[in-house]
C-alpha cells in the first residue's frame, strides 16, 4: 500500500523561487494536513482540508497556498520563497472524525526544502 | 489554544531497561485525544500510541503505555524493556473531539524529546 506519497524528498531554492509540493494519499482520506518541522521543534500546521474543494489555515499559512481539487491530491505551493521557510514538511491524511474513531493520521514521508 | 509541553529535549534509556517520557497539556475542553509518535531518523512520523480523554483506563500497546491523568493534564509515556530500535525523537500530540466538521483538524505537537538506548 501506497499511504501518503509526497515528492520532491529534497529540494533547494533559491530566495524568490516558487515550487509546488506534491503529496497524494490513496486510502480514501478526507481529511488532508500540511504541517513543517523546523529544527528543534515539533510540526505546526499550515494549511489542511476537509474535503475536495475546500481548504483552511492552520496555525502558521502566510508564504503558503493550497488546493485540494480532488480527495486524493493536495498541494502545497510556495509562491516566493524566503530563508524562513527552509523546514521539513510533512503531509498527513486521516478519514473524517465524523465518521467515528479514525482519528489516526497516516504522514508521508517529508520533503527537506533549504531557501538559500 | 490548546498546547503541549515536553520537558524533556533528551532522555537516554540502557537496552532492556524502562523510560518515561513525560507531557503536559493545557486545554479547556473535556474531550480530546492524545498521541505519542515516533519519529526515527528516517523522518517517518509513527503513531505509537493514542488516549481518548473520556477514557480512564489507560492505553497499552505492547511494551508502550502511557499515564494519563486528566485532572493533572499530564500524559507520559512508558516504554519497557527498551529496544535499539526504539531510539527516536517522540512527539506528544493533542488533538480535539469536537463533533463538528472542521473543530477536531487541528493536531498540536510539543517539541519533542529525543530518546537514545544505550546497549
């Protein structure tokens, strides 16, 4: 099984340079997250969705934008990156709480972005 | 806002022995969820193990348990008979029960602690 599948595993910037990260989950979550773990600290939450077409901030958005056109893909998009933004991220999945105790994430992998 | 805290950047454990690893949250609801994940070198965020707030008894899995005491907001972590492979950085989480759509997305992480096993 595939789970949550984020690409590029690494990638380097340039301060001003734009990329899109990618991130598919193939379990049929509704739920989808994009969190960043900077040195030292725990993750913090960018940006999540609950479903195909409809996305919300987290805790730390600015510099960052999404969309979530269908249940299976949710991209993060840095539009003008800055040194600030240099982190792991992670994206995570898990099925709607509504639904009862699934509350479990499933996390990819991670993609390490340095802004130079 | 909820948080949590982990005291504790590092803690080392000898093979075979027991650890605890120790959480607190803050919050002001009355129902939520707990975690504990594992994160090995290879970035793999791994759940460990999870609590329910409404729950008294406390969740096993395995050699993993945890300590949870609602009215203290704490939330500590026991692993017995401690293994190489489970050297790792842990992160305790909070998550909410709210039963509307968009209330319980929010996963709050401490800082983490590293956890060494020595041989």
């Amino acid at each position: 099984n595939a789970g949550v599948t984020q690409t590029p595993k690494f990638r380097i910037l340039k301060i001003g340079q734009s990329m899109t990260l990618q991130c598919a989950q193939d379990m049929n979550h509704n739920y989808m997250y994009w969190y960043r773990q900077d040195p030292g600290m725990g993750l913090k939450l960018i940006y999540y969705s609950v479903g195909a077409g409809i996305t919300d901030k987290g805790e730390v958005p600015n510099g960052y934008n999404v969309s979530r056109s269908t249940t299976e893909d949710f991209p993060l998009r840095l539009e003008l990156a800055a040194p600030s933004q240099t982190s792991v991220y992670f994206c995570a999945s898990s099925h709607s709480p509504l639904q009862g105790t699934q509350e479990k994430l499933f996390f990819g992998s991670g993609t390490q972005l340095s802004v130079l | 806002a909820q948080t949590v805290t982990q005291s504790q950047p590092e803690m080392s454990v000898q093979e075979a022995e027991t650890v605890t690893l120790s959480c607190t949250y803050d919050t002001s609801e009355s129902d939520y969820y707990l975690f504990w994940y594992k994160q090995p070198p290879s970035r793999q965020m791994i759940l460990v193990i999870r609590q329910e707030a409404y729950k008294q008894q406390n969740a096993t899995e395995n050699r993993f348990s945890v300590n949870f005491q609602k009215a203290a907001k704490s939330f500590s972590l026991k692993i017995s008979d401690s293994q190489l492979g489970d050297a790792a950085m842990y992160f305790c989480a909070y998550r909410s029960h709210l039963q509307t759509q968009g209330g319980s997305e929010k996963l709050v992480f401490g800082k983490g602690t590293k956890l060494t096993v020595n041989p």
